[in-house]
C-alpha cells in the first residue's frame, strides 16, 4: 500500500477539522438504559442508538477499528489503505464482510446498506465528506453515528468512541492493554537513550513536485506511537492549521537545515515493505540532508506502518520502531 | 554598391539601432533577474554569501543552497523560459494564429497521457521515469499532429486540438479508475521549477539549446512565410521544408520544456504578444526577442512562487497564470487587437 493518501483526503480532514472544530474531542456517551437504547454524541449530534447493536455497518477510518473491537459487523467500506497493517485474523474479516460502499463517501451504496439490515451505521469520515453521503437516507434505514479523524494522534479517543458506540468495548479494551503494555516495555527498554535525543521526523506526504518536505512534529502521524515508547519529538509548526496542519508542516528543502539541524536524531516515514516514499528519497537524496548533524552521527532511523490508527496497527508500528531504534541500544 | 543601396542600407540601420538597444537592454535586464532570483528563496541568505557560494564554494548550508538548489533552478527557469517564449513565437507565426501556444500541437496533452500510463503500468515512478515518459508522450503526439496537419495551418491547429481532447479524455478516464496514477499525476500536472535540481537535466536542456540556436537560424525564412505561401515561394522560401523543421524546432523546445518543469501555460502564448510591437513584423526580432523575454518572466514568477507563502512554495505555473491573464489583456489595449 502507498503511504501516500489522496490529496482530497488529506484536504477533506483538514477542512473537517476547521468546520467541526475538532468536535469529535466528546467522546462521553449518555446511557439511557431504557427501551435498549441510549444517546451517543457524535460528530452529527447526540443521536439515539441501541444500547447492544447486533449489526453494524461501518465506514472510513471506523473499519478497521469495529473489525479488531470484533463488533458484530454486517457491512462496510472498502478500506485498502489499512490492508497492509491488518492481522491475517482481521484481513480474513476484512474480506468476508460484505462491501457497502467503496473507498470514496461518494461510493456508498444505499441498497447495500439496506440490504445488510444494520441496526446502527457508524461513519468514520470528516464531518465535510459528510455532505457527499445522504445521511438521511441511511437515518432512513438505522441511526447513523458520525465519528470522523481530527488531529493524528487522537485515534485513541476516536476509535475508542467508535468501539463504544458499536458496543465492542470489551476486545477492543483487550487490544489497548496489548498496545500499551508493549508501548510501556519499549519505554523502558529505550529509557536511557530515547528520553534524551531531540528528534525530529520527516514525513512521507511532501510533494516533491513543490520541492518541499513534510516536517512532522509531536502527536504526528510518523511521531504519536514513537511518542509512546519514550521518543521526545522538539519544535512545533510556524503556523498552526486545522487537523494534521496542527502538528505538521511543508517547508521547503531550504529550509531543511533550518527546520532538523537541532535534531539528535531523525526519524523517517517509509513504506510498509520498507522502500523509502518519494517525497522522502528527494529529502535524503539532497546535499542539506547529509549536512545535517543527526545524519552525519548516523541517527536516522525509518519507521513503517506510520498511518497506523487503531491500537492492533499500531503495535505493528512498535514492533517497526523496536527493529529501527535497535542500534541504538549499542552506541 | 550605388547611392540609392547605400541609403536603403543606412536606414536600415537606423532601423536597427532601437532594436539592438532593446536587446542590449533585455540581456542586461535578464542578467540582473537571475542574480537576483539566486538570491531569493524560503532561507533568507546574505548578497556576500550568495557571492561566496558561487566564486567560493565551502560546502556549507548555505553554499549548498545557492549552487546546488537556486543556481540548477535559475538556469532551468532561463531555458524553460526561452524555449516556452521561443516555441510561441514559433507555432504563431507558423500557424498565423495569434492564440496559438505550444500546447495546441497536443504536446501538454501527450506528455500528461503518458505520464497517466506510465504511472497505472508502474514505469513513471521518480524523476526520472516522469522525464522520459513526458518527453515520449509529448513528441509523439506533436510527430502526431505535425503528420495530420502539416499541410495548412488550419489542419494543423484542428489537429491539435482534436488529439488534444482525446488524449486528455483518455488520460483522466484513466486516472479517475486508479487513485495512485491520479497523485502520481496531481504532482506534475501543476508546472513548477521546484525540485528539479535531482533530476536528469542535461539532455533537456542540452535540446533547448540546439533547438534555440535552430530557431534564429530559421527565422529568416519564417519572415518570408509569414507573408504568406505565395509571396514565400516568390521569394523563394522552401515552404513545405521550412514549415517541417520549424514543426520539429516547436516540438522539442515545447516538449522538454513540458517535460522537465511540466506544463506551464501562458508563457508560450503570452511573450510574443509582448514583444510583437517592438520587433515590428520582423520574425527574426521576434525570435531574438522572446528569447530574452521568457526566461525574464518565468523568473521573476518563480521568484513569487518561492516567497508568496509563509512556508512552502506556489508552483510556478500558478504564478504565470495569475501573470498571464493581465499580461496579455494589457498588450491587447496598449497595441490593439490588430497586432496580435
């Protein structure tokens, strides 16, 4: 899979991020208890939904959290971006659940929708990509709870809330105490060198045709899980914007040593078989990257399965990290 | 020689004069935007550093930005410049149409198709692989074109346009089918002189320059044929031969320039507008001219690219377009719908 998102994609979480406001940040759901159902606050309001879905539909970035939170899933979306980061177990029902919309919000198929009789529809995309599904008619067929991404590193709270409101809070709670015990093993493993590198990371969404390079900073696609096990990312964006702009930014390659000439070390996106990105390659391919004192005390390291965005992914994302900060521990 | 050559020859002279200092005017001119344009970019750096780091070379951040990054990008915008300039000047002349632009003999179109198939069958990855499927795409369409059309001016623009609007259809089919080919595409299809530092240059540009050079040889004989083919054939202009290579001389400048910096739209058509008045109907001026004109424009715009944005740049084309427009509505008014 290319690490590379489609610019609409990108573009549409930042725009949801500037509409909503983040307003995803609630993740407090209100348990009526009565009749089977309770009040969800979701990116689409506080919406009425049963207390025990029995069958889920679920779209965007709530596939492949409903699908390791083992929710009683009837249909969902295409998801090939998260293919390459899921577990031959989840790959398995990735592929047997019935496909009801494509990759695109534009690609739902209502009649599929209908046909897999859900109880609850659980859409896992910015509030703006909303406007290109007609919620109504899937309100038409069972309550619809809208629970899109905002900054990168809240996949924690979102699929959290995405599992909760499916009612799959039990494995997915098993995940995250895999995820953060091995998070906490790592911590300690690299205690003594991690906390004391500044760092810094160069992202895999630069466009080289601009000539720029994606600088990413602390709660960062390519920074939050490293974060997690002790590594300490410095600096923050110029300019702060909406969504992944609030921790990411794109200067130009001058700007480079500008930008990572204070970085101990650097920390690098690459492609889950390992191959470096393009946007990446045009960064190291430059003479300013070899003048840089993390590349020549050679601390650069490259971390794969940087879009990881469930807790199951992103112990894959540790284990990568583990294999890449190895050397460390020898210097 | 008699009394009435002498004359004839001192004032053409005289005619001439003006235009030499136009030249002498636009060298100097474009000389100064070039320095200037090595001095500016997103990392601000002292005049005397620029000056070190060209007659000096340390090898320090600085340094490495002038020589390595600003110096490769001014040269590529002064040989964009001047073949997008020149080709125009080419395909309006040959095609005695004041809208024609290089695009128009589906160069643009071609290289973007073929950057559309290399990419969905996975050989335009890198720099390298866009260039050589660019340059591909671009010359066979115009070899295309210039086949279909080459015997009137208007067969030839129809041509253009009508492979122009399949190639395109095809290649945004395709890229609507397959989401990488449309990002591989999204990152070229926006021309900009950013990052070309890295990529295989000097077959492109080593073309431009020939292709130039061509382009002043052939300008004499593209003067009779802008009086038309009869008055061309009286005068005893090789038509048919003189149009091929002038086909040949717009299709590589067009199609390296497209190729190394993508399509950049409006400097083809725009420049020799500018410069029409000035070289006074003469197509060897005009050549002269636009050659010195284009490079001065795409740098200056690519200068705006590069400092319009807090962080980042703008591509260039973006620039040329916003250019563009006013550009050419205020050499229509300051010289009149008739002179283009």
């Amino acid at each position: 899979m290319s690490l590379r998102r489609s610019s609409g994609l990108v573009g549409a979480v930042a725009l949801a991020l500037a509409l909503t406001g983040c307003g995803s940040s609630d993740s407090k759901s209100d348990s009526s208890g009565k009749g089977g159902t309770r009040v969800f606050a979701a990116d689409n309001g506080k919406i009425k939904i049963p207390a025990d879905p029995q069958r889920v539909v679920a779209t965007g970035y709530a596939v492949p959290v409903m699908i390791e939170a083992h929710a009683p899933l009837v249909g969902i979306s295409s998801w090939k971006r998260g293919e390459s980061m899921m577990s031959k177990k989840d790959l398995a029902t990735y592929k047997k659940v019935p496909k009801v919309a494509g990759e695109l919000a534009t690609e739902t198929n209502y009649e599929a929708v209908a046909e897999a009789e859900p109880d609850l529809i659980v859409i896992g995309v910015p509030a703006p990509v909303l406007g290109d599904i007609d919620v109504k008619r899937l309100e038409s067929i069972a309550p619809v709870v809208a629970i899109g991404p905002t900054v990168p590193s809240a996949w924690r709270e979102l699929s959290h809330k995405q599992a909760d409101a499916a009612g799959s809070l039990k494995q997915f709670d098993a995940v995250k105490a895999k995820y953060e015990a091995k998070a906490a093993k790592l911590a300690e493993k690299y205690k003594d060198v991690l906390p004391q590198l500044k760092m810094g990371h160069v992202g895999a969404y630069g466009e080289t045709a601009k000539g720029t390079f994606q600088r990413e900073f602390g709660s960062s696609w390519g920074t939050n899980i490293a974060e997690d096990a002790g590594a300490k990312y410095y600096g923050k964006v110029k300019k702060k914007g909406p969504g992944s702009r609030a921790v990411s930014e794109y200067p130009s390659l001058e700007e480079l040593p500008e930008s990572l000439g204070k970085a101990d070390a650097i920390t690098y996106s690459v492609n889950p078989d390992g191959s470096v990105p393009e946007p990446v390659k045009y960064v190291m391919d430059s003479k300013l990257w070899k003048n840089l004192p993390a590349v020549k005390a050679k601390k650069t390291f490259p971390i794969r399965y940087t879009e990881a965005a469930t807790y199951g992914s992103g112990m894959q994302t540790l284990d990568a990290i583990d294999k890449s900060f190895a050397p460390l521990l020898n210097r | 020689m008699t009394v009435a050559g002498r004359t004839s020859e001192a004032a053409g002279e005289r005619r001439a004069a003006p235009q030499i200092g136009l030249l002498v005017g636009g060298l100097v001119l474009l000389a100064a935007v070039a320095v200037v344009s090595i001095g500016v970019g997103a990392r601000s750096i002292s005049p005397t550093e620029v000056v070190r780091a060209l007659l000096d070379y340390q090898g320090t951040d600085d340094h490495v930005i002038v020589r390595d990054v600003r110096a490769p990008r001014a040269l590529l915008a002064v040989a964009v410049g001047a073949a997008l300039a020149v080709s125009g000047a080419l395909i309006q002349t040959l095609a005695r149409n004041p809208l024609a632009e290089p695009g128009i003999l589906g160069v643009t179109a071609g290289a973007g198709f073929a950057i559309t198939l290399g990419s969905g069958l996975g050989f335009a990855a890198g720099q390298a692989g866009q260039l050589g499927s660019a340059v591909v795409g671009s010359v066979l369409a115009a070899l295309l074109v210039a086949a279909v059309g080459r015997r009137s001016p208007l067969r030839l623009v129809l041509t253009g346009v009508a492979l122009t609007a399949v190639l395109s259809g095809v290649a945004l089919g395709m890229r609507l089918m397959l989401p990488d080919t449309f990002d591989a595409y999204r990152f070229w299809s926006v021309g900009s002189l950013a990052a070309r530092e890295q990529a295989p240059l000097a077959w492109p540009l080593t073309a431009i320059a020939v292709c130039l050079v061509g382009a002043l040889l052939l300008s004499r004989a593209l003067n009779a044929l802008a009086l038309g083919e009869t008055v061309a054939h009286t005068l005893g202009a090789g038509v048919g031969r003189v149009r091929a290579m002038a086909l040949v001389l717009i299709t590589v400048l067009s199609g390296a320039a497209t190729a190394v910096a993508g399509p950049i739209l409006f400097v083809g058509l725009m420049v020799p507008h500018l410069v029409r008045k000035p070289a006074a109907g003469s197509v060897p001026w005009l050549i002269l001219y636009t050659m010195v004109l284009g490079p001065i424009v795409l740098l200056v715009a690519d200068m705006g690219s590069r400092v319009l944005l807090p962080t980042g740049e703008v591509p260039v084309a973006v620039v040329t377009a916003f250019l563009g427009g006013p550009m050419l509505i205020w050499a229509v008014r300051r010289y009149g719908a008739g002179s283009l």
